[in-house]
C-alpha cells in the first residue's frame, strides 16, 4: 500500500508528543526460552493497557470472541478473513505475514512470519479484562530475540510508537462495539 511505510517514521517524529503508558523495558531472551507461551525469559518489547469503558452485562470472553469473529474491526487486519482461528496465517495490513498462535476465553495471541517488516517471532498478545464494569484491553508483545530492527534503539522506538497508537485505535473501536458483544 503506498505511503503505509512512512507512517513509521511520521510517528518517529511526533514520538515525543505522544502519551501514554511506558513501554516495558527491553531485555535479552534466553536462547532455550519457549516465547510462545508467554513473555518470560523473552526479549519484552512493550505492553500497553487501554481502557474500553464500562460494559457491566459483556464479559471478557465476549469482547475477545467479538474481535477474532469480527477481524475486520482489528486496525490493520489487512488480508486476513472476518474470522479468526488458531493456527491461521494471513497478512496484516502492508503485507505483514503473521499467524493466529493462541485463542484463548479472554486473550488472542498473533506471532509475526518471515516477510514481516519486523522479522520473525514478535508475539503479541491482546488480553481483556474486567473489573467492576469497567474493561480494559492489555497489549504486550515480545520475541524469541531482537532482530535489525527491533534491537535498534530508533527502530524500536518508532515500532513502539506506531504500536501505541494503532493498539489504542483498537480500543477505541471495541470501546462502542462491546456494547454489541
């Protein structure tokens, strides 16, 4: 798609006018760690928290089910079906390969392919929670190891960014469509 790679880099420059939580630090991953279960013993990338508003009569579960049978409401959703599932591979938006890794009752997890502009073996994961009505979606992703990009401190950070703010259009959305979940 044209002009879709220079949204990074406009990012990278209004990086400093950006809010909102702290990206976690980066950390070296063992290189027998199993990332795809979870982030211990990975290279941490980022985990950001967005809150979708009060929605006392929708659990978790079904915000999560609303998105991964809905994908088409998932801000980069690119060639990938209306309908999610484990194991299913497509391409997010720019041609990004990635696979459905997990589904879980509160939580979906996609693990980037080789072809995806920022290498192979990011997880990220999108968690939903609830607690007295209000819902919140978690967003914290992770790799096997750093890769060119990822391990370099102005690609990071323009990644990060770009994240941000593409995971908080998300909520965003879910935050009136949970009504319909």
């Amino acid at each position: 798609m044209p002009g879709f790679a220079a949204v990074p880099v406009a990012l990278a420059l209004c990086a400093g006018l950006l809010t909102g939580p702290s990206p976690a630090p980066a950390t070296a991953a063992s290189p027998a760690a199993d990332c795809r279960a979870g982030p211990a013993d990975c290279y941490d990338l980022y985990t950001y928290g967005y809150t979708l508003g009060l929605h006392p009569f929708t659990g978790p579960d079904a915000v999560r089910r609303q998105l991964t049978r809905h994908f088409w409401l998932f801000p980069v959703s690119g060639g990938c079906a209306g309908r999610i599932r484990a194991g299913a591979r497509c391409e997010l938006l720019g041609g990004n390969p990635v696979e459905v890794e997990h589904i879980g009752d509160d939580f979906f997890q996609i693990n980037t392919l080789p072809g995806h502009q920022l290498g192979r073996g990011m997880h990220i994961r999108f968690a939903f929670s609830r607690t007295l009505g209000f819902h919140t979606m978690t967003v914290r992703a992770w790799q096997d190891r750093p890769t060119d990009c990822t391990g370099e401190a102005f690609c990071n950070g323009v990644n990060r960014a770009f994240a941000w703010v593409t995971w908080r259009v998300l909520a965003k959305t879910l935050r009136f469509t949970a009504y319909a979940a």
